[in-house]
C-alpha cells in the first residue's frame, strides 16, 4: 500500500459522484398499499417531487416538472403534502397555493395566489374540507399562524377554525371526523420547550361553516413539550411529552383527561419539531404500536401492544442505526433508515414477517466498504465535570496509508439547530473527507437532543459557550489520545452550527482554520432580522433582548474579529431569510482588514442551506481546497479553486 500525506490521497468518492447519485428522502406516506414521498433533486436545481412506489414494483412521478413540491411555513416547512384515498393534496413552492391531483388526472390549484402558506394537512372525509396549518403573510408584519379549514371544490372558501397562539402544528382528527386534535405553542417557547395539547369538537353548521366547540387543554405547559399526537382506532388520544425529562408516550380518554404513560423510559420517542409532518409511531392493522426512540444516540424500532402493556416493548432487529417518518397501514410500515455503511432509504416492512424493502436509495452509488469508514460513538469529558457526546470517524481508503510518524488533520462538525443532533447513518458528505485522509468528529454537544431534556436544556443561556466548549474538547479529547494531529484541527458548520464554527475561532486557539455555511456571527442581527418562528429562540439561547443585549455583543464574533488568529472560509446563500447575507459579509470584511486569509463563496438563488447540486459540489469541494492551502498538502483530484484573500501559503 502506498504512502501518502493525510489528505493527498485519492478517493473514488467524488464531489460529481455525490451530487449526480444523491437525492434527498422527504416525507412518506402510505396509502391504499402505495407507498409515496417527497423527493429533492439537487440535479433539478433542488426541485421536490412526489414520488409513487406500488408494490408491484413499479415506481411513477406524481408531480410534473412545473411543481415544486415545498411549504415555507415556519420558513423550514415539512408536512408539504397529504394523500387520502389517492388524492394527493400539496403545497407549491413558486406560487404558495395549494393543488390537488387525483389519479392520473393533472396538477389543480384549489387556492388563489395570496401571501398565505399552508402546510400540515388532514382530511376531513366527514365535512369533506382540509384542515390545515396556515402562515398569514398579508399585513407585512409578524405572521399570523392559525389552523384553518379549506373548502377543496371553492378554494376561497376558507374557514379560521382555531386562531390567538403564536403557533399550531399537527391538527388531527378522530376516526369520525367530529373531534380536533392540536398543538400550540406562544413567544419565546420553541416547540421543544412548551407546548399545549387541545382537543375540541369539530361542528359543521346548516350552511357548511365549521367551528370548533368545547376546547380543552389536554397536556402540556410552559415547560412541557408535547409531540405527534394521534388518535387510536378505539378513539384514545395518544401523544409524546416530556415532562419525566425524556420524551415518552403517553394516551388519554379525553372525556375525563386522565393521563397515562404507556412506556416509561429513559429513551426518546420524540424530536425537535423542526419542521412539519414529523412522526415516531403509528397504529398497525391490529391496533399495536410501531415505534422508533433512540437511546443512547441510536434509533430502536420496536412494537408495543396497548391492551397489553405488561409486555412491555418488543423490539424488531433491524439494520438500521437511524429510523425516521414512520407511518403504517394495515400488515406494513414505511420510514427512512439508514446505517453506518449504507446509505438512507425509504423503506418497506412487512410487519407480519419482518422482511425489508429499499424502496427507494438516497444514493445509488455502489462504494467498496474498504472505503467507508463506520461511527465510533465516543464520550468526552467537558467543562464542569460533565460529559459530552460525538461520532468519531478515522480516515479510510484501502489504496492509501500515511507515515506511521503522520497524524491525520481533524473536521470537528457542529451540527445545526443547535436543538437538533447527529446520526451515525452513512453520510456521504462526511465520507469525502474520510477516504481523503482527513478525520472527522460530529459532535454531539450539550443542547443536542436524544439525551434527555437534562442535556438539551444545558444551552439554554450558554449558546456559544456549552457548545464550543464541548467541540474543543472533543478535538482535545481526541488529539491527547494520538488520534488526530493536534496542530491540524478544523472546525465546520452550517447555521447554528457555522455559528459555534465562528465562536470556536473567534474566542477560543484551539483551531487553526474553519468554514462557515450560512452561520451566524451577529445574534443582534438575527434577534433583529430573522423569521418568525426563530424570533424568540434567542431568549432561552442567550437572554432576553433588547433587555440583555449586552450578552448578544459579548457572544457576537463580529464584535471581536481582533482576536482572531486563523483561517476562514464563508459559504453563503444570497436569498437567505434566515441568516442573511450581510452576517458573512461583515465578517469577511473584518478578515480581510486584518490580513488573514479567508474565502467567500455566495451562491445567486440559494435560501438556507443549498439545494442546487452545482453550488452543493462547490461548497464541498471549496472547502477541502480551502483547507490544503492552509494545511499544506495537495488534493490528488483537480478541483476547482476558490479565491482566498491574504492568501501566503499557496500550496497548490
């Protein structure tokens, strides 16, 4: 096997291979025995098709090339779609409105073009009407959320159903039809923190107005996040709380609103509601539960039999590290799993065999596992005595090996949200770095979830503190163990996470370069100018503002670009709402005023996150360039430069 420096070495897993082969796997559903979800094609500048998949074998698009299939509720979206009896009901990205197809029939928009977006749909088979989710754009002001019902043969027939919260999510409806189901949630609560349960009867007057009537508060609080409720067969409300610390299931009769929990657990069975449409249990043909909680950092799947809880949970071997979306109908499940070695999938089980079906791959390219190196979970120990989490990943390619007398540069990876976290599933974006020579580490850090609520609520008013501390000592942790060159280590992270990237290397030595992609450095900015749904996350985060505002500057790495030492890199979209450009603009600025070398590399048409397989390719491939000039070694492929300001060392 040949020598060859860290990061020099050739790797079949290419930028080109990785965009043309990859898609991305939305939400699913299962209707009528068809199993159907949202596909994002990077290769059609990130456009989302509904996609149909009978079990016969046969697979058709559902959506044509005119529609994109996305909501911008809550400006991250989810819950996009909804299939009843084979009608697909949808939102449409360029144009907001709602559109119907039924069968084979053509794309019909049901709404007018309004500044109104609707996501979360349920169908109302009873009044035969939509209820929704809707986000109100009109006043130019703060949005206004309510749930509303959608007359579907008059569009602009449109029905305020439940109004007064700053937020709803997840309307669902009984087996009749007479009884709503919903979560809300007020300023400066995230859905994590506190949300509200209520149920209502739902009454259709004389003239086809539907009301809601006797509203009750089921669950929930301030300091309760409640998740995925859904009604059972025998008419119980089932939901997902954390009120032990650990996001648990839990049913009630709703007559007398007796609360029980069905599984108590130090596990999770829920997730930061991010977007729309998220799922972690359904009910089977038979009235059991399948469901998916993770513990310990990985997915279980597992069945559990309501009328008899002494069992307990039943847990179903399967491949899969990582389980997601999961939805039943009748003897079948579908969800999203993937391993350490294989790549997501949508997939198919027969629950009365246990047998599994790809369905459809996020990526068709076929790797030698030679080349793939698989997560190693590893616990740190962090500031205060505490511990911290990660997945370690060394460097692997079967044709290459470094001088025994070389250690591997570090990718420290900070993950996004920052309430979100990371999976051990294949990740081919982490692969490019690893069959490169490079190692890498996603942490985990406090403020993650699947830990318990004890560890996610360790960020509240430390962000840029708890988590940069935990990605420093991960890379310490890792370095005094002679796993990785202690004098290579780099840091990278999209949004949140290219904020605590940004913070790591403006208030802490401990890296010698990083990349930002669309990450924040001016949390007065974003607490001034973002969207609705993250406007008040920065009061659990940070503090209140403008009362605190004092810690917004001392955490803000563009008030302290003085005490930067190192190499940066920026990737951002210039129609991004989230985090806007002028944040990376301000930081590069002060770079490139202090002498260091740093690149920017702004994508036209790109919001938050990139969707569009040629800005993808650049991003990844900019950034391994980016770090060869500053590490000192030359890229076996040839890859496309980017423009590094202040740039002396010039290896390639």
């Amino acid at each position: 096997m040949p020598l060859a420096t860290y990061g020099s070495w050739k790797s079949p897993i290419s930028s080109d291979l990785i965009v043309s082969s990859s898609i991305r796997l939305g939400a699913i559903a299962i209707d009528g025995g068809n199993v159907y979800w949202n596909e994002g094609r990077p290769q059609e500048s990130g456009r989302n098709v509904i996609m149909r998949y009978v079990m016969d074998g046969n697979y058709r698009e559902m959506t044509p090339a005119s529609i994109n299939v996305r909501s911008l509720v809550h400006e991250y979206g989810g819950g996009e779609y909804l299939v009843e009896d084979g009608r697909i009901y949808f939102s449409n990205f360029s144009d907001r409105r709602i559109y119907r197809k039924i069968g084979g029939g053509s794309c019909k928009p049901i709404t007018t073009e309004s500044a109104y977006r609707y996501a979360d749909f349920v169908w109302n088979r009873i009044y035969g009407k939509l209820i929704c989710v809707r986000e109100d754009h009109t006043s130019g002001d703060e949005p206004i959320n309510t749930l509303v019902a959608v007359n579907t043969s008059n569009g602009e027939d449109i029905q305020v159903l439940v109004t007064g919260a700053d937020f709803y999510a997840s309307p669902r409806l009984n087996s009749t039809g007479d009884k709503l189901a919903w979560i809300n949630w007020n300023h400066p609560n995230m859905p994590w923190d506190g949300t509200e349960l209520w149920v209502a009867d739902l009454v259709e007057s004389d003239t086809g107005v539907l009301t809601i009537q006797n509203p009750q508060l089921v669950a929930g609080g301030t300091e309760e996040s409640i998740f995925q409720p859904e009604w059972a067969p025998d008419g119980k409300l089932y939901f997902v709380s954390d009120r032990t610390g650990w996001w648990n299931l839990y049913r009630t009769s709703v007559e007398d609103i007796a609360i029980e929990a069905i599984c108590p657990k130090s596990a999770e069975f829920g997730l930061p509601q991010w977007v729309f449409g998220m799922s972690t249990y359904d009910f089977t043909g038979d009235g059991k539960i399948l469901c998916s909680y993770t513990e310990h950092g990985k997915s279980h799947l597992a069945i559990l039999d309501p009328a008899n809880l002494e069992i307990g949970l039943q847990e179903i071997s399967t491949p899969f590290s990582s389980i997601s979306g999961l939805h039943c109908e009748g003897d079948h499940a579908v969800f999203h799993g993937g391993s350490a070695t294989e790549p997501t999938a949508i997939v198919l089980m027969d629950l009365r065999t246990g047998t599994c079906q790809k369905v459809r791959v996020a990526s068709d390219l076929q790797l030698d596992p030679d080349y793939i190196s698989a997560a190693q979970p590893v616990e740190f120990p962090t500031e205060n005595g505490k511990t911290s989490y990660g997945l370690f990943y060394p460097p692997k390619n079967k044709d290459f090996q470094a001088d025994d007398s070389e250690k591997p540069p570090l990718l420290v990876k900070s993950h996004g949200g920052p309430t979100a976290s990371t999976s051990g599933s294949l990740s081919l974006g982490i692969q490019y770095w690893t069959s490169r020579g490079f190692a890498v580490l996603d942490v985990n850090y406090g403020g993650s979830t699947g830990y318990g609520r004890e560890y996610r609520d360790r960020l509240k008013g430390n962000w840029g503190i708890v988590d940069v501390d935990d990605c420093a000592n991960g890379a310490k942790f890792l370095a005094d163990k002679g796993l990785v060159d202690g004098d290579r280590l780099a840091i990278s992270g999209g949004s949140a996470g290219g904020y605590t990237t940004l913070c790591a290397l403006t208030f802490r030595d401990d890296f010698k370069a990083g990349a930002s992609h669309y990450g924040i450095c001016d949390l007065e900015a974003l607490a001034t100018d973002t969207h609705k749904f993250e406007s008040r996350y920065l009061d659990s985060l940070i503090g209140k503002y403008p009362e605190q505002k004092e810690i917004y500057i001392q955490r803000s790495p563009i008030h302290f670009t003085e005490k930067l030492s190192c190499a940066i890199a920026f990737f951002q979209g210039l129609e991004d709402k989230v985090v806007p450009p002028n944040q990376a603009e301000m930081m590069v600025d002060a770079l490139r005023q202090k002498g260091l070398p740093v690149a920017y590399v702004p994508f036209e048409g790109e919001q938050h996150g990139f969707r569009k397989a040629e800005n993808i390719k650049r991003a990844l491939d900019g950034e391994f360039y980016f770090y060869a000039q500053i590490f000192g070694f030359k890229p076996a492929d040839e890859i496309e430069a980017i423009a590094i300001e202040n740039n002396l060392l010039a290896v390639i």
